[in-house]
C-alpha cells in the first residue's frame, strides 16, 4: 500500500547538519523502501544523498519538513523523527 | 568575481595563477585534460575512489576492533560519502562535460561541500570542515600517487595562496616563481608579512577562510597595498590592474636611476639609508641598490623551523655572508627575537599565555645562556671580517642591558683566550621598542653605542593593541600621536648626546611617513631592500625646512587618522608622482 507522510521537525544539535548528522539521516533512510525528503524552505533533497542533505547547509534551529511516500513512509518518519530528537546520538 | 578583504602587509600589485596549498603544504593542481583522454580519465578517478574505500574500509575496521564502533562511526561516514552515487556523477560530470582534470574536479567539489560546512560552523565554532578536507586529501594521494607536487618544484609564476604558511614552507618556497602570497590567517606580524617583504612582493593575510572556493590555477589578484585579493576578476577590474602594473614598472625603472645618487635632502642634509633583510642572500639586494648598510639583520630565521639549535659555525656562516657582502658598511646584527614557542629545541614555556608579554627576545636569550653565549660568539667572529655592530632587542630595564653586555664582555675574554680575532670595540645597541625603554632613555643612552627605533613594537605595546587581532587592529597606527612622541623622546635624547639612533620598523619604508620622521630629526633610516629606492626619491625631493613643518604640525595633532591623512596629503604636495 502506497502512502504518504509528512513530520516537521527541528535541527536542535549545535552543529547543524554536518556530516555525521548527515551520514546517519541517509543511513535511516535506505532501511526503508518508502522515498523521503528533507525540505527547508524550497531547498528539497533526497533523504538518501549525504551530500545533498549536506548542502542544505542546515544549521542549529532550522525547521526542516520529512515528506515520505511508499509501504514504510509513517514507520521512516518515526524513525528519522527519533534520529533528530536524539541530536544524532551526539552529547 | 570575488574580494577578499584582509591585511596588506607588503606593498604591490600582482596577478597570475593562483597555487592553493592545502593543509599539508602540498598544491593542488589545475588541469584541463584533453577530448580524448576523459575516459582514461574516468577510470583513473574510479580506481582511485575504490583505493580510497578500500583503505577507509581497512581503518574502519581496524579502530572498530581496538576501539569499538562508536570510534569507527566517522571512517563509516566517510565510506558513505565517497561511494555516494551523486558525488560520482557530479565528478564524472565534471571530467566528461568541462574536461577537468580527476584532481583539479575532486578539489573543486569537496572544497565546495566544506565551503557549505564551514558556513554552518562558522556559526557554533564547532566541528571544522576537516573531515571534507579529509576525503579531499585522501583522493588526491590516490589520484596523483608519487605525482603529488610539493611547493619546492615550482616551473612557472604563482600566487600562493595558504591558510597558513609556516616558517619552513615559506623559506622552502622557490622564490623565483612566487609572486605574491595570500594567507587566510596571520597579521602583520606574521612570517608571511617578512617574507614577502623580503622578497619585495605584494602580500595580503587575515582574509578569513577562502581556500574553499578557490582551485589551482584560477586567475587572482592581489593588491598588497588596499590588502585586497580578486579570486576569478572580470574584464574591467583586470584590465584597471594590469594598468597599475604597468605604471608601477615604470616608476621602478625611473627609480633605479636613483641608485648612484648620495640619500641626501634637496638641500643637501645627508640621511643614512639602511636595508633591513633577515634571509643572508638579501643582503645582495641592499648592494644593489647601494644601501649605506644593513641598519637591521633579523637573525630569527637560524631558529625557526630547525630541529636543533643552529651551532656556532651555522651563525657565523650566514654573518659572514652579509658582512662580506657589505665591505666596509656598517650590519648591524640583532640577537635573536622570539619567543620560545619558535623555538623547537627549547621546553615549552609553561604560563605563555600572552606571548607578547612574555619570555622572549633578550628576556630569552638571558634565560638560555648557552644559546646566546652561542650567537654571541659567532657576532664577534664576524666582527673582524667587517664592520659589525651588535643589538639587543626588547631590551625593557637597564638592568637586562648590562646583563646582555656583561655576557657579550664574557664572551669577548673567551675569544682572547683563545687567540680568535674579533673587534674589540664592536659598537652596542639596543632596540627602543618598549615604552619603557623611552621613558628611561636618558639612561640607555649612557650605556649604549647607538639606538634604533623598531616602531612595530613600539605601536604594539604603547596602544597595548594585538595588530593579529583583527578586532583592534585598526587600533594599531604608527602615526598614533603618542607614539610619534615617544619617537620624538628618543631622538632628542640620543642626538643631545650625538648618539646615532636608527628607525627600522615597516613606519621607515612608507614614503608618506619619511619627512616626519625626518622632521622629527632621525638621519638614518632602515627599510626592507624593496622599499630603498622609494624612500630615497622622497628624501631627495624634499627640503629639511619642509620636513621640520610637517613634524611640528603632526605634534599639535591629536589623532591618528588626522595626522596620516595629513603626512599623506603632505607626500603628494611634495613629491606628486609618489603619493
């Protein structure tokens, strides 16, 4: 069954999206059929390409939307949600 | 187009290619390959990415077994990144659409991504852009294997362009090529500045990070006089630059005409103009332009970048150099002027948290007597192959001078004993560089032969102002009303005793300072090789009358800005073709 979510959520780790942050959001991603994508503002990229998310140039505070579609979209959001709660396992 | 604002340090004009060092002081280069090659090409930038996956695979697994895998996360992250689909076809694109080179398309991406991370850093200081540097530095070792070009082989012009350029990768450089340098970081007292001073190129520093955007053979400006850098200029602003290139050439060739003219006033007062050099092959610069000798011979660079401490023999190579070079004229030799952070082989100083007012210089030397008896001994050998004087710098308390000549004294018996010649009486000096020294200078100048003015420190520590700290720098103005008085001090005091005093700090090698300095009555001024000809055009064209009422205007005057826009506008009246 094909659906589709989407999940706001905010950068909150003092870094910003650099490539630690970046690499795990991409790794989360693949474990998951569905297609996700970050946005922030018009800047829209593919959930799975560190260096896409990279170039966001997503810093601390900024709100990004996750917008997925596919047979896991709610289950990737939930997951990517907790990534971000969890500012990335990082102290 | 792009501008850079940093820190002019040395004076001039320069445009070329630009060489990017990276963090190990390797450049990266540009090439554009041919049509037929770009397979060749791809392949070459395939077998080096999987070379580079196969030694971050081994790392990673290597630090996950010893460390664990919270330790491995990164090389894991790096994996990722460089088996990332769209890296490889953004560099493959690069090779196959724009013909770039495997190496000149990796730096250009990666940069470009670690521009956007520095971006985000720049806010929180946190993580630097390392780890992109990293994967860069990475596929370059692989792409260009034994290839990989250090600086010292240079084959054709260049402006350097670092984040930092350390004392060794700055003297390794082949000067021949080098036109002009640009570092990220560093002020006006960085080696960077003295170098390229002593080359007599331009040089701008403290730009802040930019390497990111820039690539090996880019087109850059560089004016050292508006401490501007142009990355990639357009039509109009290259043509306004070579234009000044050009006008500059042909006021260089007018002044060499100078050369065997005496350095007198327009109405024939005599000045003494002295080359300020530190590298020994210098010293040919100031014969050149028939300097009256070498005012201040930095001898810093024996120290810097050296695994152990230079021998006596090293020292007295590089002296007798210069005194040779220099005949019957005067070098004045400073002892060593640093800190001990320089200076490898010494343990580093434990509460060196402000080093400026800390254990440097003679403060050092005093500390660390075998190193100066050292220096010491080889300045008196030199001694009695020409004329030579000796000077101790940052010299703070009378105390610290007679401690110094007592060494010196010390080490005089040692040589007679010995039966080694030297010159007995070798002319003492010191530098006035401490506002203390000023203060007290109706003491100094009981004790010494001469003086000399190192106005860099002596703005430094009179506006207590960091000149490599861009927040206050602009503090930092020689023409600073007190600190022209305390040059006024030392004058006084040393000329109502006839003895000679010196200027030698970069205030001496700007023209629109010299007939204050003058006018202030000093007679003998020491500037970097480059500035000889420029200084002595100004002097020459002046009349001690006009120079008296430029100093006794610039006395009256309460501020900095006033008194250099005044000096300035002051040069132009009287030397148009200078200003």
């Amino acid at each position: 069954m094909q659906t589709s979510a989407t999940r706001n959520v905010v950068v909150n780790n003092p870094q910003g999206l650099h490539i630690r942050a970046a690499t795990a959001i991409a790794k989360t991603v693949r474990q998951f059929a569905s297609k996700v994508e970050l946005v922030s503002n018009d800047h829209r990229v593919d959930g799975t390409d560190v260096w896409q998310i990279l170039s966001m140039g997503a810093h601390a505070g900024t709100e990004l939307a996750l917008e997925a579609s596919g047979p896991d979209a709610h289950e990737a959001l939930a997951a990517l949600a907790r990534l971000f709660s969890e500012n990335f396992g990082e102290e | 187009m792009q501008k850079l604002q940093g820190i002019g340090v040395s004076p001039g004009v320069a445009i070329g290619e630009a060489l990017v060092m990276d963090t190990e002081g390797f450049r990266i280069p540009r090439r554009f390959v041919a049509r037929d090659a770009v397979d060749d090409e791809l392949e070459r930038l395939n077998r080096a990415v999987a070379a580079a996956c196969e030694e971050i695979t081994h790392h990673r697994d290597a630090v996950s077994k010893e460390l664990g895998e919270k330790y491995s996360a990164i090389f894991d992250a790096h994996l990722q990144m460089l088996q990332d689909s769209r890296l490889q076809s953004e560099l493959e694109d690069m090779i196959r659409l724009r013909h770039y080179s495997p190496e000149y398309a990796v730096s250009r991406v990666l940069r470009r991504y670690a521009g956007i991370v520095q971006n985000l850093e720049s806010r929180y200081l946190a993580e630097r852009a390392n780890d992109i540097f990293d994967i860069e530095k990475r596929l370059l070792r692989h792409l260009l294997g034994r290839r990989r070009e250090g600086i010292a082989h240079l084959t054709s012009p260049v402006l350097v362009l670092a984040h930092n350029l350390t004392p060794s990768e700055a003297a390794n450089l082949d000067s021949r090529f080098v036109r002009g340098f640009v570092t990220e970081v560093g002020g006006p007292g960085s080696h960077t500045a003295i170098v390229a001073e002593a080359l007599g190129i331009p040089a701008v520093v403290g730009t802040g990070p930019f390497l990111t955007e820039v690539s090996g053979g880019d087109q850059v400006i560089i004016d050292g006089d508006e401490g501007l850098v142009i990355l990639q200029p357009d039509e109009e602003t290259l043509a306004r630059y070579f234009h000044e290139v050009e006008e500059a050439h042909t006021q260089a060739v007018k002044l060499e005409s100078l050369r065997d003219l005496p350095t007198e006033t327009a109405d024939g007062v005599r000045v003494e103009l002295f080359g300020n050099i530190e590298f020994p092959y210098e010293v040919d610069h100031c014969v050149d332009r028939r300097a009256d000798g070498v005012g201040l011979y930095r001898t810093e660079f024996l120290y810097l970048g050296a695994d152990s401490e230079p021998t006596e023999d090293e020292h007295f190579q590089a002296y007798s150099r210069v005194v040779r070079a220099m005949g019957d004229l005067p070098v004045t030799i400073r002892t060593f002027d640093m800190g001990a952070d320089k200076v490898r082989h010494l343990p580093a100083p434990e509460d060196e948290h402000n080093p400026f007012l800390g254990l440097r210089s003679i403060r050092l030397a005093l500390r660390n007597l075998t190193m100066f008896r050292t220096q010491l001994r080889a300045i008196l050998r030199s001694s009695a192959l020409g004329n030579v004087r000796v000077m101790f710098p940052l010299v703070s308390t009378v105390m610290e001078l007679r401690q110094a000549k007592m060494v010196l004294a010390d080490m005089m018996e040692d040589l007679d004993e010995n039966g080694i010649p030297f010159n007995r009486d070798l002319p003492v000096g010191m530098m006035v560089e401490v506002p203390s020294a000023v203060i007290m200078i109706d003491h100094f100048v009981e004790e010494v032969d001469f003086l000399s003015i190192g106005t860099n420190d002596l703005v430094q520590y009179t506006l207590a102002v960091d000149r490599s700290n861009k927040d206050v720098v602009s503090l930092y103005n020689p023409a600073d009303p007190a600190v022209l008085r305390l040059i006024k001090m030392a004058v006084d005091a040393a000329r109502r005793r006839s003895l000679p005093i010196n200027c030698c700090g970069q205030m001496s090698g700007m023209p629109h300072y010299a007939m204050l300095l003058l006018g202030l009555g000093l007679r003998q001024l020491s500037v970097s090789p480059g500035a000889l000809p420029e200084i002595k055009k100004v002097i020459r064209s002046v009349r001690m009358e006009q120079c008296d009422a430029v100093a006794r205007r610039v006395l009256s005057m309460e501020n900095a800005r006033d008194i250099k826009s005044y000096v300035k506008e002051e040069l132009k009246r009287a030397v148009p073709r200078m200003a």
